[in-house]
C-alpha cells in the first residue's frame, strides 16, 4: 500500500491527524446557503448603491467591471488546460503533484495582480 493511500484510508475512516470529510447533508446545507446568500445580497445592495451612485456612477461602475472582466479572461486564459496538462503528468509522483499544484496556484495568484496593473492604467484614462 503506498503511503498517500493509508493517509486516504485514514482520512476516509476518521482515523489520525487528518481533519474528517464532511457529510454530504452539511455539503448540501453549505451550497444552499451560499446560493441563497448570492441571491438575497443583491437584492438588498443594488438598490441602495443605485441610489447613492445616481446614473452616472452606476455607469462608471458597469464600464469598470466591463474592462475588469476582460482583464480576468487574459489573466486566467490557458491556466485550467496548462493546470490539468501538468498535473495529469506527474500524477504518479505525490510530491510532484503537490509541487506541481502549488505552482499553478501561485499563478493565479500572481497572474491577476499582473492584470490589475496592466489594468491601471486604462482605469485612470476613465478619470480624465
């Protein structure tokens, strides 16, 4: 039995160090409350900023969520393909895999601070 088996078995039956898996009712109670929070803030927030930010600011705000957004695609574009790609081909070696995980998220940790600073610029022109 190789060692991250044990350590799957272990986590599986409660046994060892590793936190439990939680139950799929508490998984299924957590995505309600997180879909129901996603709907009801919204509806609670929107009106209050629309009246705070009049037209005009609403505007600003929809233009710089819209350059924002592009941004984000190009920070993010390839990541998930590059992130399986690489992982599928160290998928034997457990310490590569995790060396090889924590390197993709530290691109995309960097990759969108990258973007914001790109994005800087073209949000200061918006000011002028």
């Amino acid at each position: 039995m190789k060692r991250w088996e044990a350590a799957d078995k272990a986590v599986c039956s409660g046994k060892g160090s590793t936190p439990r898996i939680r139950s799929v009712k508490f998984n299924v109670l957590m995505n309600m409350i997180v879909t129901t929070s996603s709907l009801i803030f919204p509806l609670i927030t929107v009106p209050y900023v629309s009246r705070v930010l009049s037209t005009s600011g609403t505007g600003h705000v929809a233009f710089a969520q819209s350059v924002s957004s592009y941004f984000s695609l190009v920070a993010l574009l390839g990541v998930t393909y590059y992130g399986v790609r690489a992982c599928a081909s160290v998928r034997d070696d457990r310490a590569e895999l995790s060396r090889t995980v924590k390197s993709c998220w530290s691109f995309l940790d960097v990759r969108p601070l990258w973007s914001a600073l790109c994005m800087w610029p073209a949000c200061s022109q918006c000011r002028r």
